[in-house]
C-alpha cells in the first residue's frame, strides 16, 4: 500500500517498511499475507501498533479475449487489529480487464502503472471512507 497516501489522509501512522520486515523476521510470521492470529497478536505487540494490514494481488497481467488484449490488476486488503488478531475490515479492488470498447475497437487497454493506481486508489478510498 501507499505509506505516503495513508499518512496523508493523517487517520493513522504507518511504520517504515523495513521496521515491519524487522517484526515480521523477529516473530516469525510464516505467511504475511495471510497470518495466523497469534502471530498478528504477537507482531502487534513487538511493533507496538492497534492494527495490521495485510493483503493479497489475486491477478495481475494481461488478460487475452479474443483479439483484444488488456491489463488487469485484482487484490484484496484486510485491516486486522492486533489485540485480539480479529479482522476489523476487509476490502477488495479489481481494474482493468477488457470492456465493451476494447473488444469492439480493440486495443491494449490501460498501462499497467495506470490500473494497479486505481485498484490501490479505490482500496484507500474504501478503507479511509466515513462509514
């Protein structure tokens, strides 16, 4: 995710990649993308933080139908929180792919930077959103 994005919008503090990577080697999350709750408990606690957030891409590439051919990005996001290792919100983007105009006229589609921006966008706008 976006460090930058996130303290922008000044709702949370995201800690340095590197001291996550720390935590994450330290208390020996097996699966980062998908931990177990003892081990968020136990990575929540070594960082100090109330909450983690991970995620998975799903699909990422070109995607073929027909002649026509377009990029595609899908991934999906969680916001667990480290006291109870309980997944507070979740949330999933997919962008690209090939729509009626790619089939009909053909072309590439978007450039892949493009996509995986609005993907990314939309999560943040998810996550950051008054409920």
């Amino acid at each position: 995710m976006d460090r930058a994005r996130l303290l922008a919008a000044q709702a949370v503090y995201v800690l340095p990649v590197g001291e996550v990577a720390r935590g994450i080697a330290k208390t020996e999350v097996q699966a980062p993308s998908s931990p177990m709750i003892e081990e968020v408990v136990k990575l929540g606690a070594f960082l100090k933080v109330d909450a983690v957030i991970t995620g998975v891409v799903r699909e990422y590439g070109e995607t073929r139908s027909g002649t026509s051919t377009a990029n595609i990005i899908s991934m999906s996001i969680q916001l667990i929180e480290t006291g109870t290792g309980k997944i507070v919100w979740s949330g999933s983007s997919t962008k690209g792919g090939i729509g009626f105009w790619n089939r009909l006229i053909g072309g590439g589609g978007q450039p892949m930077n493009k996509v995986t921006e609005q993907a990314v966008d939309a999560l943040f706008d998810k996550l950051l959103s008054k409920p």
